[in-house]
C-alpha cells in the first residue's frame, strides 16, 4: 500500500462518516461543499484499500453493510480523536490545561477526592472541569470528546473507548423512617424482595441507575423495579412519602443525610458497584494521562474490597 494512500487516510474517512452521518451521497457532499462524484470516487477508494464493502447504495442513498457497521464502530472514536488533535493544534491547544471530568452516577467519594488533590499537586497548572453526565450520553461524550474521562457506575465493557475499573462502592439503600429496615444495621437482597425500587431514568446525577439491575441480584431475591422519568430530588421525595426505597454509592449516602429517611447498608453477594472510568486511548492530553496513571496508583494501594470505603481511607 502506498504512502500517499495512508497519508489521504484522514481525508477518505471524513467522506465515509459524511456518508454514514447523512445516508445519502449528495447530501454529504453538499456538506463538504465538494461534487457528489468525489464523495462517491473517495468511498470506493477506501472500500478498495480495505477489500470491504461499506455501504449497500440504492436510490434512496446509502446505508452501512453489517461488515461496514462493525469496522466504522472500531474506527470511529479514533477518527474523532484525530479531527479533534488537529483542531487543537490549529487552535494553539487552548484547553490543554483543562481536563474535563465527567461523574455519572458516581459521587465525590474519597477516592475521587484524593485522587483530584494528589493530580492537583503534580500538575499545578492544569485545572479539572468537573460535571455530571446522564448514563444513556456517556459514550456519545466521551467519543465526541466533550469529557476527557468519565467516571461512572456499571456501564459493561464497552467497545469505542477505553474502560478500566479502579475501585468497587458498596451500595447503599434509602428507606423511609417508619421502615421496618430502618432499624437494621444492614440489609440484604432478600431484605428488599418484592418491595418498589424507585429507578431513575435518563437523569444525571449520584443515585445509581440500574437498569442492568438484573445482573446484579440474583436468586429470585429482588425488588420491583419501578421506572420513574424523574430526577434525583423526586426519587428521594417519593422515598419520604413512603412511595418505596432507592439505591446509591457509598460515597454520596455517607455524605448527604436526608430527612425522614436512613440509608442503610447493603450486604452480601452483589452488594458492591464497581466504578470505571472511560476515555479515548487517541487523547493527546498529557494530563489526561497523567490523570489515569495515578488513579492506578491509587487502585492498587486499595486494600480488599469487601471493606467499606470509609475503612480503607482511614
């Protein structure tokens, strides 16, 4: 394969997800302000050098193969770390020294505190944008590089960036005061059988989302998930009025007391949330870097964790 081949690379796959993104070739070629026959010559070029075919074309436009489907979903996020490296060289690299941290379902917590506080003291003159981030957008944000890294609860194993797990939060449970749970020490799953478990949905913020609950609890031993199109502040009112329980990391139920409620720990198999952070490995943040690199630092000092989180930063 020739040089000038790799070196139009960046060029050919700008056609491609012009393509992808507009499912018509006329109409990505009015994007690029270019001829419709340039977009279609460049896509061929690429299809030839990989030996694929991409797109399936007929009248109406055109739409990814299955094989097409599954190379652009592997090249994606490195073809947008690319744009973006050479957006931030043209643009003098403003936001080099802002790392953009996104929390989803994740609170503060001592491990995130600590870990900030030592980045702070490396790297004095780069600063931390800390937002939150709905579950259902993290991919998207981390690929569209609106976060340099997220910080989130559950999510699988993703296949565009790059996932890592540093550190597990015991789940905890909020129940109304006149609960009988509130008077236990602890909780188990087989505590929760069959009671309302209030579940936020598409809302940002430290309230564990689970909708992958059914691989957490196991044994027929599980609430009755209830799907609620509502934020934190109205998941944990429903929880007063006696409307059913909810779910949160450690980190934010050892830190938020709310009234006419008890958050009581959860127990036993399943009872821990790992906690990963994502990001594209085509970063060129040498912060970002540095960043990741003291959060396995830290994971590794981690003694076991079956202790509670408050036990191991003591």
């Amino acid at each position: 394969m020739s040089h000038e081949i790799y070196g139009n690379a960046l060029r050919l796959l700008t056609y491609v997800f012009a393509a992808v993104e507009y499912g018509s070739l006329r109409q990505a070629a009015r994007k690029l302000g270019v001829g419709e026959s340039s977009v279609s010559r460049n896509v061929v070029k690429l299809e030839q050098l990989l030996e694929m075919q991409l797109f399936d074309r007929d009248v109406r436009g055109v739409r990814l193969t299955q094989a097409g489907r599954a190379w652009t979903e592997v090249v994606r996020s490195h073809f947008e770390g690319l744009q973006e490296a050479f957006r931030d060289n043209t643009c003098d690299n403003r936001d080099a020294k802002t790392v953009r941290i996104g929390l989803c379902a994740v609170g503060g917590g001592e491990f995130l505190k600590r870990l900030f506080d030592r980045f702070r003291k490396s790297c004095p003159d780069v600063s931390l944008a800390i937002e939150d981030v709905p579950r259902e957008q993290c991919l998207t944000a981390i690929r569209r590089r609106r976060f340099d890294i997220v910080f989130a609860s559950g999510l699988g194993t993703p296949t565009s960036c790059r996932a890592e797990m540093f550190w597990q939060e015991r789940i905890f449970v909020l129940v109304p005061a006149g609960h009988p749970l509130a008077e236990k020490r602890a909780v188990t799953w087989a505590d929760l059988a069959g009671m309302p478990l209030l579940v936020p949905v598409g809302t940002s913020g430290p309230l564990l989302d689970f909708p992958m609950l059914e691989g957490i609890v196991t044994d027929g031993c599980r609430p009755t998930v209830n799907i609620c199109q509502a934020g934190q502040a109205t998941v944990i009112f429903n929880v007063q009025l006696g409307q059913g329980i909810t779910l949160a990391g450690e980190s934010f139920a050892q830190t938020v007391a709310i009234d006419a409620t008890a958050w009581k720990p959860l127990n036993g198999h399943n009872s821990l949330c790992p906690i990963k952070a994502l990001w594209l490995e085509t970063n060129p943040k040498r912060a970002v870097l540095r960043l990741i690199g003291l959060a396995r630092k830290k994971a590794n000092a981690i003694p076991s964790p079956e202790y509670s989180q408050s036990a191991r930063f003591r």
